[in-house]
C-alpha cells in the first residue's frame, strides 16, 4: 500500500492505482519538458543578474564614487534595472514555471502547444531583457516597480497571455475532478496578472492619466503584482507542498477556502494603504487603511494552515532542501503580512511609504515569501523534469544558508535604515545630508545581504545548468530518479 499526496492531504491508494497514477505523472513531466527547461534556464540567469545590479546599487547607496564614469552605473538607473530584472525577469518566469506545473500536475493532463508556449518564452525574455537595457540607458517609464519601457511592456504582455493560456487549458482535460485550492490560487494569480499588467498599461503608458490618480493607479499595481499575481503563486506551491513533502494533510484545511476568497477581496485594496500622507483624496487613505485591519483575517486563516502543518511535521524540514524553502517562504508570509499590518497603525505610518520602512516589507515579501517557495518547488520539479538527480548537494546548501541569510540581512538593513530615515524625518531641524548619512549602517548591512544572496544564487545557477547538461546524457532513465523519490510516494 502506498499514499497518493496533493494539496489537500494524504490519501491511500492501491499499488495498481499508484503505478497509473505515476505513469500519468510522469507523461505530464515528459510533456513539459520543453517549456519548463527554458523557463528554469532564464529564471536561473535573471536571478543572477537581479541579484548582481541589486548588490551594485546597494553598494553605491553608501558609496557613490563606485562607478561614476557613466549615467547608466547611477543609482537612479541601477536600482530599477535590478527590481524589474528580479521581477519581470526572475519572478515572472519562475511563477509560470511553478504555476503551470503546479496545475498540470494536479489536473493529470498537460498542456498541449508546448513549441508555441518555448517561442512565447523566449520572446518574453528577449523584452525583458531590452526592458532592462532601455532603464540602464534612461528609457525608464518611471513608474515604480513598472519602469519598463512601453515596447517591452507590451511584448512581456502578449508573450503572458500565450503562456497564460497555455496554462490552464489543462482545466478542461483534466483526469483528476476535484479543482484542489493550489489549483485556485494558480487561476487567480494567472488572471490578475492579465488584468493589472493591462491595466497599468494603458492607464500609465498608452494612455497615461494625470495627478493624482496616476499614483492610485501605481500603488493599486504594484500591489496587485506582489501579493494578487506572486503572492497567489507562492501559497499555491506553499498548499501544495506543505503535505506533499511532510506526508501529513494541510491542518484545518476547511479554511483554506475562506482564506482564498478573503485574501484576493483584500488584498486587491491594500495598495491605496501606501498612499496614506500622500496627497490623495482621504476617502483613498481610508479605504486603504480599513482594508489594511480586514486583510488580517486572511493572515491568521493561512498563517494558522502554514505554521499548524510546519508544527506537526518540522522534522521532516532536514530531508528535503525543497521543504527547507518551503518552510522558511511560509515563515517569510506570515512576518512580512504582519509587518505590513502593524505599519499602516504605527505611529510613523504617514512617513512609510516615502522611506525605506516599506522596502523591507516589499523585499521581504518578493524574496523571502514568494523566491524561496519558488526555489522550493524547482527543487522538487526539476528532477523530474530533467529526468535526473540535482548534480551538487553542496551547491544546494550554499543556496539555501546564502539565500536565507541573505533576505534577513536585506530585509533588516532596510528596517534599521528606514526607522533611521523616518527619525530623521520627524524632525525640521534635520537637513537632508545628516538624514542620508544616518542611513549608512542599515544600507551596509543590505550590501552583505545582496553580496550573500549573489552568492546563493551563483551557486543555483551553477546547480541547474549542470543538472540540465547531465540530463541530456539520461534521456532513457525513468522520469522520477531525483533525491530520494522526494516524498512522490511515501510507502
């Protein structure tokens, strides 16, 4: 007798109904083959290259005679090229890898079309990657967090809706009936993204609006893509494997689907919480701060389905370097959200959003929370899409130490710095000197965080090029020869 896992526990099933439901696994990871190795492959070097502009812009926060030679090396121009290199380079392709296998993967059926999904991949990288170009060389839209260039803007969205579409048409041929929660929250990110993507747009790009309302409209976007598109992304690998890889169901898996429904009503309004002090109309600031108390209730629903598994099943983080992401992505919602609650109530909520405050929230949010679940569903999804084991162990402890200490020191720096720079703010008898260079000790503690984080993700990028190399001498081996069969079956 053996256990057949998914999102919402742990299930027996007989050796004939085990060996079907493998061999229908296994087709699935056959068939993605293609699109998912090209979707690792520049997930791998966009988080390489974002972690590389994200330590040099750092590094010039507190030295800015490193590299002045030239514009494109200014802190203005480095900052942005590396945010949208981590987001619309590393995360856009890391959330559809994770999220169109996650979904196959629960359906039992994969995608069909996977040439045209590989042409739409690589078209989205080569935008993205004259998106960053165009910011380095002062093409930026100077939007924050959406400072792509209109033309690379608009490929990114095309190539999305292909890939998107890709996705899901799963749902129709599905073999497996029941639509379980990492399914929901797959469909909803993929849908949200579309909307705000094409939203901000037209509404900053094509068509800017003016004033006001140009800000309502960027804070109402970046929200939207860090907690709607990877936010919904992460807890879907989070639901999925919570019980996949500790072999115990989701605790209080009932309330999985309020928190669902709760946490998209929510979430969507949090972004106006930014503009509190701004000059927006105040009904904005209101509703933005009434969401910001409603957004807890799902908070406390996912925080109590995330730390209530992980309680009963700790032990098993150590046997598993996909657990161990795992474990500390759900630790990273449940700190970052509080942290984003208890800053719209604090007595500085008015200076959060114009000092670093709100980029520790923000960056331990999108590396804390949403890279680490995706590094761990690579960990468990590559293999098998590889058809072969990770090449270094070493390599993968180096990632997870570097990258986990890395997001701390990041993530603190930015607090310590930002506490620093509110202070400062506070007071009128402050010039803007003294206030910058208070900020010195929490922006040097960031730099060794990007230096450690560049370490961490040298050493995955180093790990999946050798793993895919050694695959294509293993093309006959069975599809699941990873790690020890990573908890696929627990017998």
């Amino acid at each position: 007798m053996a256990f057949e896992t998914s999102s919402a526990g742990v299930s027996p099933v007989s050796d004939d109904a085990e060996t079907r439901y493998r061999e229908d696994l296994g087709a699935v990871d056959t068939a993605l083959r293609l699109p998912l190795t090209s979707l690792l492959g520049w997930s791998a070097i966009w988080i390489v290259i974002a972690a590389a502009l994200g330590f040099l812009a750092s590094w010039k926060f507190h030295a800015p005679g490193l590299l002045a030679e030239g514009s494109w090396s200014t802190y203005g121009r480095l900052y942005p090229a590396a945010t949208n290199a981590l987001i619309y380079g590393w995360g856009f392709n890391a959330a559809v890898a994770v999220g169109a296998w996650l979904f196959s993967r629960l359906a039992g059926s994969a995608p069909r079309g996977h040439r045209f999904a590989t042409v739409a991949i690589w078209f989205c990288n080569f935008a993205v990657l004259s998106g960053v170009a165009g910011i380095l060389l002062g093409e930026s839209s100077g939007v924050e967090w959406f400072e792509l260039p209109p033309f690379a803007a608009t490929v990114l969205l095309v190539s999305f809706f292909v890939l998107g579409s890709w996705a899901i048409t799963t749902l129709r041929g599905r073999r497996f009936e029941p639509i379980f929660i990492s399914q929901w929250y797959v469909i909803a990110g993929f849908f949200w993204f579309a909307w705000i993507f094409t939203t901000a747009l037209i509404m900053l790009d094509f068509f800017p609006v003016r004033g006001t309302v140009q800000a309502i409209i960027g804070a109402w976007y970046a929200q939207g893509l860090f907690a709607l598109f990877f936010g919904s992304i992460a807890l879907a690998a989070i639901y999925y494997f919570l019980p996949k890889l500790s072999g115990r169901p989701v605790r209080y898996y009932s309330l999985a689907v309020v928190g669902f429904w709760t946490y998209g009503v929510f979430n969507g309004w949090l972004g106006v919480q930014r503009l509190v002090g701004a000059p927006v109309p105040a009904w904005v600031q209101s509703v933005g701060v009434a969401m910001n108390l409603l957004s807890l209730a799902p908070v406390a629903i996912i925080g109590i389905n995330i730390l209530a598994t992980l309680a009963s099943s700790w032990s098993a983080v150590s046997n598993s370097p996909a657990y161990k992401f795992i474990a500390f992505a759900g630790l990273a919602f449940v700190v970052s959200s509080l942290q984003l609650a208890l800053g719209g109530y604090s007595d500085s909520s008015h200076l959060t959003n114009i000092t670093l405050l709100g980029h520790s929230q923000i960056f331990l949010w999108l590396l804390g929370f949403f890279t680490t679940s995706a590094f761990g569903a690579i960990y468990y999804l590559l293999p098998r899409i590889a058809r072969g084991p990770w090449a270094s162990a070493a390599l993968i402890n180096i990632h997870f130490l570097a990258t986990a200490l890395g997001v701390i020191l990041i993530a603190v720096g930015l607090l310590i710095a930002g506490n620093k720079q509110a202070e400062g703010l506070e007071s009128a008898a402050n010039n803007f000197a003294t206030i910058i260079s208070s900020l010195n000790g929490g922006a040097i503690l960031r730099t060794a965080g990007y230096g450690l984080f560049l370490i961490g993700q040298l050493a995955f990028a180093l790990n999946v090029f050798r793993t895919f190399l050694g695959s294509f001498q293993t093309l006959e081996k069975p599809a699941y020869v990873s790690e020890p069969p990573v908890m696929e079956v627990a017998s």
